[in-house]
C-alpha cells in the first residue's frame, strides 16, 4: 500500500540532549521527518545513530532525565504531542500508536500468560472485558500465525520460540487497529526464514488496516524489502532521506555511499586464500551425535531430542567451512562438542591425527591451545572486570611454554595493532568499546595462543552491517596471513556466502546439504536449502516489478 494523504505525524526540529557527569550528549539533534497513512518510513543508521531515541520520543518512552527535550515539536492527526498529559498520553499510546521492540522476551511479563496480557490492551483503554476479550485474543493470535491459539493464549513467554514471541508482541500492537506501528529492530535476532515470516505479516497488516509502518533498522536488506521512503542517520543528524529505491541506487551522502558499499556483494566475494595451501585435512568429524533427554510426565516414554544426529565433514588447512541453518538445528552444539564443552553421545573428531573426544589432562590442554572459539556476544564471553591487556595475555599465564612473561606486553599491543586497534585500548575495560571493538578484541584474545583452527558462532551477526564486513575482512585477511582455518556458524546467507569455501545446511540436527559455496547458491538441492535462500529480502522495486510483470 503506498501513502495517500496528508501526513499522519510529523516530527519538526527534534532535539534531544542526555545529561551525563560532563557536557550533555546530544543523541538527536534538528530530526524532521513525516509519515502518510499506508505508508512504510524506514528510518536506517548504525548503532548509536539515534534511530530509537527520535521515535522512543513520539511515544513518550524517554525518561526525563536523564533524557532532556531541547527543541522540537511530534504533531499526530493536527495534536501536539508535547502538549498532552500523562492521561491523554495513555489514551494515545496503544490506542492510535503502538510500538514493538526487538527483543520480545524483555517486554512480555514472564508470570502471566500471553493471554492476560494482550487482554491488559482491551481492558486498559475499556474496549471489552470477559470472553469477548478472550475471543479478541484468540482472534488475534490467529491473525498472526499461532498454531492451536485457543490452548496457548493460556501459555507464558517462554513456552514460544523467539519467532512466535515477535507475533505475539504484534498481535498486542495491533490490538486496538492503531493509525501508526513503530517497530524498533523487529527482526534482528530472528532466523532469516522467521524474519521472511515477520516481515510477510508487516505487510499483510498494513494491508489489511492502512496504518502508517515505521521501521526502525541496521538492516539494509531488510531496510530495502519494506521501505517506501527513507532516513539515514548518522550521529544524531539526518544525512540523507528520500524514496527507497533512490537512495539505494544514487546514494548522495557519503555515509550512505558507505554503509551500501558493506553489503555483501556476489561479484566482491572474499577470494585470497593462503599461500601454498594444501588439500590436508586439519579436522575430521565422523558420526557426530548429540541428544538430550526431555522432561516427561507419570504416564508418558521417555523422550529424546536429537540435537546433533550422525553429522560428518572435513575442515582443510586454511579452508573456510559455513554451517548454517535456523535456530535448533545443531550447528552452535557442534561447535560446543569441538571444543570439549560439551561431550558427544557418539562419534569421533581427528584433529591432526587424534580423536579430541579421548583426550584427557596435559593432551586435551594442548589441543584447546590449538583450536579457539569466538562467540556471537564478546560482551558476554569477557570478564568486565579484567583490562584488554589482561583478557589478551590470559592464554599465556595457562599455556606458559607460549611466550615468557616479559613480552607480553608487547605482544598484546601486536595483536591489538593485527585486529586493528590501538595500543593505548590496552588498558581499557570491555564496556568502553563498541560493539564491534569488543568482537575485535576476541579475535584478539583468539589469536593469542597461536591456534590453528578458530570456530566463530555467530561472531557477527550481533553487530551493524559495516562493522560485520570490516570484521570478515579482518578474518580473511588473518586466514591468508596465518594459514588459519575457520569453523563459521552463522544465519546469515549473504555474509557466509561472501566468506565460506564451503557450506553445511544443517536441519534438525542432520547435514541436509553440503557443497562448494557457489555451487551451492547456484544449484541447491534439497528444498530445505532453497526455502532458505529464497527467504533472503528482496528489495522492494523489484518484487513490485516482478509482481506487474505481464507473463
């Protein structure tokens, strides 16, 4: 549906300051924009951009302090939102505007069932009460693709997966058939399939109802599959808006010029590969299982959940291989079993010669000095309360025969200098970085104890899209100078694509498909494979195109 009308908001000169121990920070600063019924606005930028603060702001959700309104005014249908109080606020919010988050499971309230609280919606704003509120709520969550809604309208948060928590959320939102929906990174921690499915129901919806979307990303694919218009942010500011199609075509800013630039592009794939690379197989994985037991009740069998089931590959000596599939289907248990978190039921893994499920005391300390893992959240994966120099140089104090103690000092300011950052970040704390810093900072530490194979799970997926494409190229560039091999995991089909040698598809728990990558993009076999790729956003334009496109 494409925008028809007069604006429904529009937000004229927003200004909004932060009060901090020093000067204030200035997370936005002169924001205009509007947004017309039927209309998608997209409002793109990288983390700290101040996407959230200008549309968190329309909805009342800055705390004041520390937030500080300096200037601007956010008019919806002819009322100035500045003006309203705390009763005609709450009669808006939900009512006419709603908004959903990112992270679901943080907003949905673990003791109550999903059911009660798409309820509170109805009754908060007095809409109905009893069964009728029921039956709107069942009506709901069929409308967003709940299976079997009447019995689990009585199921709590954490019986959905990540997926079905989103629908639930849009199901809240859309409660009260609001005039506008914000939603704030609604895709970013899903599977592309399920994100395929939010994004599908997005549009149904604002089909079906005519409300103005907007949508709040990184995500410059999925940016261009929903977007009528956009907004580029950077710093606080605006540096570029207009129809989606130009902006990604004809870039003017230079920021946008360089946040296009970081997608993945077939005809820039990664090519280097190490010099005088042999076809010798570092690792050799044979029958690899894994299952957990399942809770059962008095009267049920025991069961079974097959995470990892009878899996087999090689990794070659400076080879890069991609394991992807969706959430469950083994592929981060793989990587636990490897590096000996966790045991196999069954199987073997050879690494140069030995079976790493059999080795034990000073063998298996040998072997964990010569494989290393990178996490999907460095944050998490770091003690706060050691420095970067400590974090780094802690491989050393466990593997002593590495290097003496006087170097290491230097060698940290080496490895700081490979990743691409600064020796002076030596003697800083995790929390004074980045996102993107700290990820550089566990490739860091990775490197360290000089491995040979480094297993990444999820290592980007959490971080802007330039800031992934700056880390690949990190990760490539250390593979051609190094000789490293990389186990790579991952969701993301553009990203392993323009990385992997070679890529897995794993399905619940099984190998599905295995091929050289391009080959694979080219060619999929199995139809698990196929619904992958073709849940990779497609622009906008083009699928309207397609769409007019005579037969």
């Amino acid at each position: 549906m494409t925008a028809a009308g007069k604006p429904i908001l529009t937000i004229d000169g927003l200004t909004v300051d932060f009060l901090s121990e020093g000067d204030p920070v200035r997370a936005v600063d002169d924001v205009s924009f509007n947004v017309c019924p039927g209309e998608t606005l997209v409002i793109l930028g990288e983390s700290g951009s101040g996407k959230s603060v200008s549309t968190g702001t329309v909805m009342g959700l800055i705390d004041c302090p520390p937030g500080d309104i300096v200037s601007g005014s956010f008019v919806f249908d002819g009322t100035d939102l500045t003006q309203l109080d705390e009763n005609g606020r709450r009669e808006l919010n939900g009512r006419r505007i709603a908004m959903i988050f990112q992270d679901p499971l943080a907003y949905l309230n673990p003791v109550y069932t999903v059911g009660r609280q798409i309820a509170e919606v109805f009754e908060s704003h007095e809409a109905g009460e009893g069964r009728a509120v029921r039956d709107k709520v069942i009506a709901l969550l069929e409308r967003v693709g709940i299976p079997e809604a009447e019995k689990r309208t009585d199921y709590y948060p954490h019986q959905f997966s990540g997926g079905q928590r989103q629908r639930v959320m849009i199901a809240m939102a859309i409660a009260l058939k609001p005039d506008i929906l914000i939603a704030d990174e609604p895709t970013t921690a899903l599977d592309i399939s399920v994100q395929a499915q939010i994004l599908d129901l997005l549009r149904d919806l604002q089909q079906e109802t005519g409300m103005a979307l907007i949508m709040i990303t990184h995500d410059l694919q999925v940016a261009a599959a929903m977007a009528d218009r956009i907004i580029v942010m950077n710093a606080g500011r605006i540096v570029e808006a207009g129809k989606a199609e130009d902006v990604f075509k004809r870039p003017e800013h230079a920021y946008t010029r360089r946040l296009i630039a970081a997608l993945p592009h077939e005809q820039s794939r990664d090519t280097p590969r190490p010099a005088g690379r042999q076809n010798e197989t570092l690792l050799r994985v044979e029958h690899l299982s894994k299952h957990y037991a399942l809770k059962s009740g008095l009267f049920s069998a025991k069961r079974e959940f097959r995470a990892v089931d009878d899996v087999s590959f090689a990794v070659h000596r400076g080879e890069t291989v991609g394991i992807v599939g969706e959430s469950g289907s083994g592929k981060s248990s793989i990587a636990r079993m490897l590096l000996r978190l966790n045991e196999p039921i069954s199987g073997r893994a050879i690494f140069a010669g030995e079976d790493i499920f059999t080795l034990e005391g000073a063998a298996l300390n040998r072997f964990r000095r010569r494989v290393q893992m990178v996490f999907q959240d460095p944050f998490g994966s770091m003690n706060p309360r050691m420095n970067v120099s400590s974090i780094i140089s802690e491989p050393w104090a466990i593997h002593r025969d590495i290097l003496p103690r006087p170097q290491w000092n230097d060698r940290v300011i080496e490895l700081l200098e490979l990743v691409g950052l600064k020796a002076e970040h030596a003697e800083r704390h995790p929390h004074q970085f980045s996102g993107g810093q700290r990820q550089r900072i566990a490739i860091a530490r990775a490197l360290a104890s000089e491995p040979e194979l480094i297993v990444c799970d999820e290592a980007v997926s959490a971080l802007d899209v330039s800031i992934q494409m700056q880390v690949i190229g990190l990760l490539a560039d250390l593979r051609q100078r190094l000789g490293l091999s990389y186990i790579f995991i991952t969701h993301d089909l553009p990203i392993v694509r323009q990385f992997a040698d070679r890529i897995l598809v794993m399905q619940q728990g099984k190998v599905v498909e295995e091929n050289q990558t391009e080959a694979l993009f080219a060619s999929p076999r199995h139809a698990y494979t196929r619904t992958l790729l073709q849940a990779v956003p497609q622009p906008k334009w083009q699928r309207e195109n397609t769409a007019v496109r005579p037969a």
